[in-house]
C-alpha cells in the first residue's frame, strides 16, 4: 500500500510541472496496468495492516476509477479545456481520494475521505460547469449529502467508544435501534442515490463538464455502494430485521423511475435517471447480503460504471454538431453518422442487460438473491427488468431514426479518438464476462 501511494505522490510532483496533456494520460495507463499485474489475487483480503488494507470489492472499485480517469482525458482534450494545469492536479487529487477512500482500514479515515471527495466534486462542477445553474446543482449536491453526514458521524463516535471500528475486524452490532441504522446507511443511500433522495442527481450530471459526468456516473456513486457494503458489514443483524422496507422503497423507485425515463427529452437527464434505477438494484443486493447478492452487487457496479460513462460520451458526441442535448433535435443519426449509431446500439444494448455484457450476469444474480430472500418478488423484478429494456430501446430508435435537424453542423466530423474512448468503454464491459471467477 505504501509503494502504491508514493508512487502516485512522486508522479504527481513531476507531472504537475509538465504540460504535456498525453503523458498523463498514458501514466494513469501505466498505472492501471501496474495494479492489475503486481496485485496478487489468489486471497480474498490483501495487505492487511492497521492503516490500509484491500478485498476484491474495494479493489475493483480503484481499478475501475483508474480506468475512468484514464479516458477522462480523451475527450476533455477535445473541449478545449481551460485551466489545464489545475485539471491535472486534480485528476490526480482524485486517484489520491480514491486510494483513501477504498483502501482505508478505518471508518473514520473512510469518513474524512468520503468528505474532501464532496468538496473535489463541487470544484469540478463549479470550476468547469457551463451554465449558471451548476450552482444550483452544487447546492442540491451538499444540501442532500451535509444533511445526512453529520447524523452518520455522531453514530460513528458513539460506536467508536463501544466497538473497534475497523473494517475488516468482523463484531456485528447487534443492540441498534431503527434510528442507528437509518443514520448509519442514509449519508451512502443518498450518495448512490436511493428514490426520493435522487434529486440532486440529474442536476449535478447535466452541469459539469464531460469529464465530471464520467466520473460522478462511474466512480461517485461506487463510492457509495462500497460505504454501504462496509457498513453493513458491521450491522448485519440489524440489517436482517430492517432490510425489508428500503427493499421495498428500492423496488418501487425503480418501477416509478423507469417510466419517468420515457418522459424525458433530454439526453443527459435520462441516463442519470437509468443510473437511479441501476443503483437501486445494487442497493437491494448489498440489503439482501447473501453471497449471490454480494456478487451481482459487484458485477452490476463495474459494469453500469463503464456503461453509464460510455453513454454519458455519445451524448456529448452528438451534442457538438447539434448544439444541443434535446432528443427532439438529436434524431436520424444513423443517416448523418451511421458508424456512431454502432456504438449506440451497442452501449444501449449493455444497458438493456443484453449478452454478454456484465450487466447481464449482474442482474442474473440479483434476480436469484432475490427469489432465494422472498420469492414472489421475482414477478415485480420482472416487470422492472422488461420496462428497463423499453426504455433503453426508446434511447436507442428515438435517437437514430426519424428526420434530421435542418440547423445541424453538416460538416462536423468525429475523430478517431472518440471511436477509440467508445472501444475502450465496451470492450471491458463485454470481456470481463470471461473473468467471471474473480467476482466469485
């Protein structure tokens, strides 16, 4: 752990003198493929100490922020991005977060770094935010996230006084109230977010730029499901006796949910929307806590982190000829662009749970953690499953076919590089499958 973290500190003291935008992008390659090859996997827990240690699921988590950050920089280069230099050290505050925040061996030191990670979001939204209104989004943003921080703090320093309060220490709680395990789960509930506190989501994903779109979709809300698997670890039994109202909350979310995605005409609100649905499902896995459960849990954060991020990207591909995210403006792309229209077909697919991407096999176990905890709740699980493949295709066949805007820029053309970033989304998202023992 320690060779990990000063290797980030001494890259970042000589990169944050070079202006050269690609070799930080091929440094946050190198690192990416440092981790995956120099990390043993033969154990469930790895480089346990009093200060840091990793499972599987925080270690996934960090690679999939390496890998998102990685591509943050292909199309922000494309933007023009302003204050370049101020980008990179954050990007690099961000890895920095993130190893904190996945790797920490302690709920306070978790604590402290899930709250300087608020205060990183809001400088991207408001340093490279388009319009007025990302102050409106940062405010929703702390408003929802403050209010229900300090509740979760005075649980964690009671429990500190009582309990050891290390992650990987296993004492279950068991004498907690209903007002305990509110508290204690509400601040990361909020974060992934949970129906009726989803907000400040939509909000906050339309006013940042592209880079803080990709990043809150595919590593932010991650943040929270990992929170909330790490907490639930320490009141398990508390969770076997109150998991049943919020499961049903996450059930019914989803359902209203999926139906406000057809009422939608704006691209980059109705992928957040599908996000709240997807991270509904997560939070109903990480509430049933079974080892099917956990796993689809798992499966399903990796790949709606690169799926998410993937369609975050076409919307902004087709946000520059059009000049607009309007869905009513955004059609007939497969007469203008039909290689692109591949790529929507392909990431709506994942979406949509399609084979054989990680989605699928995510919401396959979900559905059998489900039926094993109450089984005639498979029937509602289906009916939210068919109205999530509607309503992706809808995405899909609104946005391809029909007339073309007469107003478009007809001699926009798309660079290779954004082909790649689109390949480099899919490709891990649909191959991953072939590694389905690591999740295991």
């Amino acid at each position: 752990m320690l060779m990990i973290f000063l290797f980030i500190f001494f890259v970042l003291i000589f990169l944050s003198f070079n202006k050269n935008w690609w070799l930080l992008q091929n440094f946050f390659f190198f690192f990416f493929f440092f981790m995956y090859f120099n990390i043993p996997l033969m154990s469930y827990f790895l480089n346990i100490s009093y200060m840091f240690g990793m499972d599987m699921f925080s270690y996934l988590m960090f690679m999939l922020g390496i890998w998102i950050i990685t591509l943050v920089y292909i199309p922000s280069i494309n933007l023009k991005i302003f204050y370049y230099f101020y980008f990179n050290i954050f990007m690099f505050i961000f890895l920095i977060i993130f190893f904190f925040c996945f790797f920490s061996d302690n709920y306070i030191l978790f604590y402290i770094f899930y709250k300087i990670n608020l205060i990183s979001i809001l400088i991207l939204i408001y340093g490279w935010g388009y319009k007025f209104e990302r102050f409106k989004a940062g405010f929703y943003l702390i408003l929802y996230i403050i209010f229900f921080s300090l509740p979760f703090f005075l649980c964690l320093l009671n429990l500190n006084a009582l309990y050891m309060m290390f992650m990987y220490y296993f004492n279950f709680i068991n004498n907690l109230n209903l007002f305990y395990y509110f508290f204690l789960l509400m601040i990361f509930l909020v974060k992934m977010p949970l129906f009726m506190f989803h907000i400040w989501l939509p909000k906050a994903h339309v006013e940042p730029p592209i880079s803080g779109s990709m990043i809150l979709a595919a590593i932010m809300l991650k943040l929270g499901g990992f929170g909330m698997f790490k907490i639930l670890m320490l009141i398990f039994n508390c969770n076997m006796k109150f998991n049943f109202y919020l499961i049903s909350l996450c059930l019914l979310g989803m359902l209203i949910l999926s139906l406000i995605c057809f009422l939608q005409s704006d691209l980059k609100i109705l992928i957040p929307y599908s996000s709240v649905v997807h991270m509904s499902l997560v939070i109903m896995g990480l509430l049933i806590f079974n080892n099917w459960s956990y796993c689809g849990s798992l499966i399903l954060m990796v790949g709606h982190g690169l799926c998410s991020s993937g369609l975050f990207c076409l919307s902004n591909i087709c946000y520059l000829p059009f000049k607009s995210r309007s869905m009513f403006l955004n059609k007939g792309l497969i007469n203008m662009f039909s290689f692109l229209s591949f790529w929507w077909f392909l990431l709506c697919s994942s979406n949509m749970s399609f084979p054989f991407s990680l989605n699928l096999f995510g919401a396959i176990f979900l559905l059998m953690s489900l039926m094993i905890w109450l089984d005639y709740l498979y029937m509602i699980y289906f009916l939210i499953m068919i109205v999530m493949f509607l309503y992706s295709l809808y995405l899909y066949l609104y946005t391809q076919y029909g007339m073309l805007f007469f107003n478009m820029n007809y001699l926009f053309y798309i660079n290779l590089s954004e082909y790649f970033l689109l390949f480099l989304h899919w490709f891990p998202l649909n191959i991953f499958f072939l590694f389905m023992e690591i999740y295991i």
